[in-house]
C-alpha cells in the first residue's frame, strides 16, 4: 500500500477517496507484481 502512496500521493490527502480508489490501488499493486 505504501508503494501505491509513492505513486498517487494525492491518495494520501484524499483519504475520504480512498474507498472509491480502492480498485485503483488494487489493480495497481497487481501489476507491480507481474
């Protein structure tokens, strides 16, 4: 989760977004792991 910080910080200030960012981060970490 943290990675996806590093690459979306503005997740950080939005963390009322983080609910509907979810599949964001979600489909982001899986590719991080291909």
């Amino acid at each position: 989760m943290e990675l996806v910080y590093k690459f979306f910080p503005s997740l950080q200030r939005n963390q009322t977004k983080l609910a509907s960012d979810h599949r964001i981060m979600v489909a982001f970490s899986l590719l991080s792991l291909l």
